[in-house]
C-alpha cells in the first residue's frame, strides 16, 4: 500500500527524510525488491516522533513482520525501553532478530509469536503505545483488546486505514475494506479517545486515551 498522496507531493514529503540508520534503509530495500509491506520512511518517523513525545518506554506491536516499525520504535523507547513484536510467521520473527540485533537495539525487543490479538489480551501490564498491523478484518476487535491496555495518556496507531482509497469507495465491499471502515467509525465514536487520520502512508490512525476522561470535549474533540 502506497501514500495516498499525490505523487509530487509524496516525493518532496520523502525528499524531505534525513540520513536513516542503515538498516532500516536494508530493510527499505528488501521489501521493495520482495514486495513485502512495510509502514514506509515517513509513518516511521510519525510512530517514532510521537512515542518519543509522551516518554514512551513499553510498545506492543499487533503484527510487526520482519521489524522495520519494531525497529523505529526501539530506536524511539531508548536503553531500557521495551518493544513487544508479534508475528504468526516463525521466518519473519527470526529475519526480525537479526535486522534488530544489527541495530543494535535487540536487547530492546520482546519476541512473541502467535496470533497478535490472543498475544495482547495475555500481557498484564498497560503500554505507552499501541500499533495495529495485523489482518484488516481484525481492526475493530484489536481496537477493543487495544484500548484497555492502553495506559491514560497513551497513544493507539492503526497502520493503513485508507487502504489505498478503497474506504472512501460505497461499492467496495469486502471484508478488509469494512472491518477498516468499521474501525475508523468505531475510534472516533469512543468517549475514552481522542483520534485523528494522518494521511501518510496509505493512512495511520492516531488516538489518544486520555489522562482526564473527557477532557478534550470541551474543544469538540
């Protein structure tokens, strides 16, 4: 899935990106000759702003395939921090390790597989962050499990809720389009979020729990 931008402006947005670590440009390369899906340079860099904005030290990664946002969150959560990813697939976990291990932020990792929605509901402890990147029928029940181990002040982010322009089409229809559309309907009606839609990216959601609940209504928010 592509920025959502139009092409012109999505090339300066990315002209724009400072000198990456180099892994994550290896990682860049390897899913654009592999056509494995990644949140892209500049959603990282959103993912990575923002945690780092609210002293994020524990992340949960719901789907994180071979680490590329693993990799800009545990650069964010800095020595000590904690990210948690998940993956169903045992080959994408161990591709993870090594890029992190590279890195040099392995030790800032917590490796689980399985399947991401039964990983989250088993922690015990709240998170800073939350990411939503798993299969897109499965957005409005990981909003669920995601929102009560979320702690107050904390940030949810949902990877790809424009799904390449297709919520925005009446004739699209099928389960991933709707399981988004019901998920973006679903962030903005709760009363215990604060959530808006960054286009980057083919679309991050982003919602804030909170620390005073409803503290935000009285700017309409």
């Amino acid at each position: 899935m592509g920025s959502q931008l139009p092409q012109a402006v999505a090339e300066y947005v990315l002209a724009l990106e400072r000198p990456r670590h180099s892994v994550l440009l290896e990682m860049e390369r390897i899913a654009r000759e592999e056509q494995f899906p990644i949140i892209g340079p500049e959603c990282g860099r959103v993912l990575a702003v923002l945690s780092a904005a609210i002293g994020a030290r524990r992340v949960f990664e719901m789907g994180s395939g071979f680490g590329y946002s693993t990799l800009w969150f545990a650069l964010a959560v800095g020595e000590g921090g904690e990210v948690v990813h998940t993956d169903s697939d045992e080959t994408n976990s161990q591709r993870a390790r090594e890029f992190l291990s590279r890195a040099g932020v392995e030790a800032r990792c917590r490796f689980l597989l399985g399947d991401a929605h039964e990983l989250l509901v088993a922690e015990t402890e709240p998170f800073d962050c939350i990411l939503i990147d798993i299969e897109k029928p499965g957005y409005p029940q990981a909003l669920e499990e995601a929102v009560p181990r979320l702690r107050p002040g904390g940030l949810l982010f949902a990877h790809n809720v424009l799904w390449s322009g297709r919520v925005a089409n009446p004739s699209e229809t099928d389960d991933a389009t709707e399981g988004i559309r019901e998920f973006n309907r679903a962030a903005r009606s709760r009363p215990d979020l604060v959530t808006f839609l960054n286009p980057v990216d083919d679309g991050l959601s982003v919602s804030l729990r909170p620390v005073v609940p409803g503290q935000l209504e009285a700017l309409g928010l």
